[in-house]
C-alpha cells in the first residue's frame, strides 16, 4: 500500500486505522473505544484496554522463544568496556528490579526519579517502573542539583534511582553529591535512594535511605508484570531547557506502545532480531521512544553507547560501533554528522570500516541543513532521512516512511507528514497560507497515539501552552512552509522567524545558504535589534578542522552567499566566526540565548548548556563586530 492511500485512510478513519496498528500488541483486555473524543481538548486513545508496556517489550519475546537474542548491547568507550544483555537476561533484570521497587513501598501509579548515565542499568530501571504500572521520570544524567530538585518537588518521587558518577572523554561527573544536594534543596523528600556503585566512583550512602543497587537486586523477589489502563501515564519527562516551573510532558501506555511499534515498521524499516542505534541519550525523548521502548517493543536488538561521535577516540567512533555491532539503522542529530564532517570533511575513516549490513540513516532533532545531508549521502551511499518530531509528541510528525514508499528527497525538507498527522501551515489570524509561504506549522486535533496527553499536574498549562493559540490545533512552536507537493520545511522557531524592514525572514534558510560554504562545519543566525529596521541578521559561523582563510575574504563570500539564495532584502552583512557553538547537551543550539547577548539583555544559564564557558566566547566576538552591548 503507497503513501498516499494509507495516509488518507489515516484521516479519513483514524479509528479503524489505529485498531488495526494496535494489532502489533499484546493486550490483557482489548479497548471499548479506539478513541474517546467526549472531553476535547483532552482526547485518548484505546479506552478501557488494559496492557503492560514492560511485558510487551520484553517477556512475550522470550515467551515467543527468542530469549537468546540479544536485546541491549552496551557500549562504552569512554569505560573500555562493552556488555550484551539477551531478552531473557533482561526479563530477569528488569522483574528483580521491579521487586527492588516493590519491596521499598512502590505502588501501581507512584513516581520514580531516575537520574543515570548510558548504562544498561538505566533501561532496567525504566522498565521495572513500567512492569509494576510506576510512573518513570528520567532526568538527563549531570543536570544541576537545583534542575534535579525543581523536577522532585512538582513529580514528587516516592523513590529516586541514581548511579554514583557518569563519564566523559576527561573528567568523572559526580552524580551522587549532585543528588543529594537536589534533595537538601527539594521541599519533598524521596523516601529512599537506589544507587549503581560505579568503580570509576563510589557514591557515599546515607544510611537508611541510600541502596545499593547490587545489594538490593542481590536479595530482591522477581516481579509479575501488572496490567494497566490504556490511558494510565507511562512516564513523565520534562522538556530540555525548562527553568522555574517544569513542564512535564506525560506520556501514556497504550497509545505509546501501538505508535512506536508502527512506526519503528512503517517509518524505520526495521524487523525483529536486527540492530538498531538511537545514538541519544535515555535522558531525552529520542532516548524514551528509541533506545528504551520502540526497539525493544519491535523485538530488536538496541545500542546503548556511552561515549561521543567525536573524541572516543575519533571521529570513525560511529564507523566502528555500526561495523562491530552490525547496525542496520542509525537515527542521531545532525549535530553528530557536523561533528564528524568537521574533524574529518573527507571520511578519511570510514576507510578502515565495513559498513555492509548498515542500511540508513535517520536524522532529527534540529534541522538538517541541505550540506549536511549530503555529505552523509555521499559518504555513506545509504538513504539519509532528516525526519521532524519533538518532545511533546514522542514520534515522528513528518518523515520519508521507508517502510511504506520511499518518497523523493529533497533537501531542507522532512518530506511529507506521517499518517496520523493532519499538518497545517497557517497565518496569524489562523487561515491556511500558500504553498511556499511561511506561517506557524499546527497539528489539527486530534493527535494521533503516542503524543502528549497533557502535562504533569497541570491541564491548565498544558491547554494555554498548546492549544490557545489556534482553538482545535497543536502548536507547534515551529516555523515554515509546506510546498506544492506537500513536503514540509521546518525553517525555525516561531520565536527565529526574524523582521527585517517588515518582511518576516527565517534564519533557518540564511543558515542553510551559510552552511552550503565548503569551509563551513556549522553555523548559525540569530536577529539582532536594530534601531532602524527593528532586526537585523547576525552569522555566528564554525569552520571545519583545518581551514584557515583570510577572514575578510571569507567573510565577503559567506555575506554574498546568504545575499544571492535568500536576497537583498534579507540585509545579511555581519558574521562573527567562532570555535564553537553553545547547545544544550541534546546538541540544540542556543539562539535564543545568543540574541539576548547581541542585544545586551539579562539571560537565565539555560539549565541544559553543554559548557557554559561558550558564552564569554561568544560575547566578545559579537562585541568585536559591534554587538553585544549593554
């Protein structure tokens, strides 16, 4: 069946289409209703079915006698270290766990916190949670202590899981003193501490309240799986960058687990028993849909890998993890692919590295520039997908579904919307715009299975966050256009949709003319006030390993780049070239922030910045090309 049809078939009867998906799972009692639209804007899916997510994902394949397969393989690097965990040692993990929960008072519907590095250890734990019908909330391993005790006191643990320190390329990151510092500050208290004592360093436990986790799976009573409602929450995650008060995106079991399942056949193109690498970490929404649930759930083999793209030990690190461990699908951020194209432009290492049973490439997380994608094209000779979805909805919005017909490509565009997705590119008054032009991108209820269901203890927040703005639509946050045939181009942010002289520009496409500069490893553009014509664009550009140019003359060429693809009235003349850019650890860059120090205004240290020292590089040099002043 083409694109077209089942798509279609998607709108016109979303009910029949996701009964027939939810055939892909097992069910303790089947749904009264596939979609239960009688309280708008809160709408749910598979009403009155019962499941258990964590039997779905691992117990019915060792039940369908696929034990022996292997179901994580755990890579470190950064620890010389690799580990492969069959299904069936992973049942065995994971109900253990779920016994560790159970003995320390954790009931169907109470909350843990789990703040680990990329271990095995990480996914025993969020599926222990979900075996016993606990609400699992994973924050990203390393986050602050205050980040950490704003998200206890609005999730209220009854237990926290943590692992003593994570690694990176050069130094230990102490986990376990951030941890308690989070709960002396928290005004909830967890009643106990479960803690993986790493060799690298031991954690030091407070008596009556710290575990050890070795020590209490020593002595634990395996667990039996419990069925809960369709609609009960799964998991609460906090969107990345969230100051003050979190915002904590709840996901639910049933329609998460039906759409994962669909789309790692549909989307990925992948079968049960191969390998498959969400190079992401379990502290994100890639790592909860694409590390933990969707493979796992698909009867794969998934690739926990504890180290970078670059730097552990260079820049052929995915090369070797994709040969050694037989990948056949990648899905990473463009941010990786730069990484790698800017310490080694010529794929020098791919040389050293069999690639033959690797079959394609998923990227997301941030747009992918058109440069991007084709140089992972050219030297991977594999299908390369840039393909759009967010936190909030936990899956793909628009991609090139491999496992339904591969769609032309073109570049700078995700392809067209996934079926179950009614996409529309609207104006400020809410009228459809044309093909071509840019508007805000909203998503017309109802979503489809697997998004957001409202967000933790707050379906007040969650209504004006996302739905005020454009009464029966989602709001995106995201800007850009759909073409005449349909294709998607998310251009920027809403809030990067920048006004020069009154003609709204997005930076994305000045980014994209910038990145297509053979010296240019990353970029990005940013609108600065201007008192005269209110904002004006400013590049912050990276140059790959090894360039070195006249800055004037490179400058010129980047200037008349950006002035002959997007125009003259785009009034492109400054560029600041810097060493790096400043992201979030999930490797989103940090426009907003950058904006603020052009225009010399306050900013809050965004709680997910990679390295906060980026920031005093970048406001000098905005403050050498005129900006940045208070």
């Amino acid at each position: 069946m083409g694109y077209q049809t089942l798509y279609d078939r998607s709108m016109q009867d979303p009910s029949a289409f996701w009964a027939e998906a939810a055939g892909l799972i097992d069910w303790d009692r089947p749904w009264d209703q596939v979609l239960d639209d009688s309280n708008p804007p809160f709408y749910r899916w598979f009403k009155g079915g019962r499941l258990n997510t964590c039997y779905n994902a691992v117990d019915r394949h060792v039940k369908a006698g696929r034990g022996d397969q292997p179901a994580i393989i755990h890579d470190s690097p950064v620890t010389d270290s690799k580990t492969v965990i069959t299904y069936a040692e992973l049942q065995d993990q994971v109900a253990r766990f779920a016994g560790v929960l159970k003995s320390l008072g954790v009931e169907k519907g109470d909350r843990v916190i789990i703040y680990m590095p990329m271990v095995p250890e990480a996914l025993v734990a969020m599926l222990g949670c979900a075996r016993i019908g606990a609400i699992h909330s994973v924050v990203f391993g390393g986050f602050s202590a205050h980040e950490l005790a704003t998200r206890i006191d609005d999730a209220k643990p009854r237990v926290m899981v943590a692992g003593s320190c994570g690694i990176e390329t050069n130094r230990i990151v102490h986990y376990k003193p951030l941890l308690d510092s989070a709960i002396d500050q928290a005004a909830h208290k967890p009643e106990h501490c479960v803690i993986l004592q790493r060799p690298q360093e031991l954690g030091v436990l407070i008596e009556g309240r710290d575990l050890s986790w070795s020590e209490a799976m020593a002595d634990a009573e395996p667990a039996d799986c419990v069925p809960v409602e369709a609609t009960d929450p799964l998991y609460i995650l906090y969107t990345s960058g969230t100051t003050g008060q979190p915002k904590g995106v709840v996901r639910d079991n049933g329609g998460h687990a039906v759409a994962l399942a669909w789309s790692m056949r549909h989307i990925y193109n992948v079968e049960p028993g191969e390998v498959f690498w969400a190079a992401s970490d379990v502290g994100w929404v890639v790592g909860h849909s694409y590390i933990v649930y969707a493979p796992l759930l698909a009867g794969c083999t998934t690739i926990v890998y504890e180290g970078k793209p670059v730097g552990t030990p260079d820049a052929g690190a995915f090369w070797r993890v994709i040969q050694e461990h037989q990948v056949s699908v990648l899905f990473t951020a463009p941010t990786a692919f730069r990484a790698i194209k800017r310490e080694d432009p010529r794929a020098e290492h791919l040389k050293r590295y069999d690639l033959g049973r690797f079959r394609s490439l998923f990227l997301a997380g941030e747009r992918c520039d058109p440069d991007t994608l084709e140089w992972a094209q050219r030297t991977l000779g594999v299908p390369v997908i840039d393909h759009w979805w967010q936190t909030e909805t936990g899956w793909a919005i628009a991609a090139n579904c491999l496992g339904i017909e591969p769609l032309p490509v073109k570049p700078g565009s995700p392809t067209r919307a996934v079926p179950g997705y009614d996409v529309r590119v609207l104006d400020d008054e809410g009228e459809p715009v044309n093909p071509g032009d840019i508007g805000r991108i909203l998503i017309k209820l109802p979503m489809p299975p697997g998004c957001l269901q409202t967000l933790w203890g707050n379906d007040a927040r969650f209504v004006q966050s996302y739905l005020s703005t454009q009464p029966g639509y989602y709001l995106t946050g995201d800007a850009g256009y759909m073409d005449e045939d349909g294709y998607i181009f998310v251009m920027s942010r809403i809030d990067d949709i920048i006004n020069v002289a009154g003609h709204r520009l997005s930076t994305g496409g000045m980014e994209a003319a910038l990145a297509s500069h053979p010296d240019v490893a990353e970029c990005a553009v940013i609108g600065a006030a201007d008192q005269l014509k209110g904002e004006l664009p400013v590049g912050l550009v990276v140059l790959k390993s090894g360039v070195e140019r006249d800055k004037k003359m490179l400058i010129k060429e980047l200037v008349d780049l950006v002035r002959d693809q997007i125009g003259p009235v785009a009034a492109f003349k400054m560029v600041a070239i810097v060493d790096r850019l400043p992201k979030t650890r999930s490797g989103k860059i940090l426009r907003g922030t950058m904006k603020a120090i052009a225009d010399g205004k306050n900013y809050n240290l965004p709680a997910t910045i990679d390295d906060p020292a980026i920031l005093d590089e970048i406001q000098k040099a905005l403050e050498a090309i005129g900006y940045a002043k208070h």
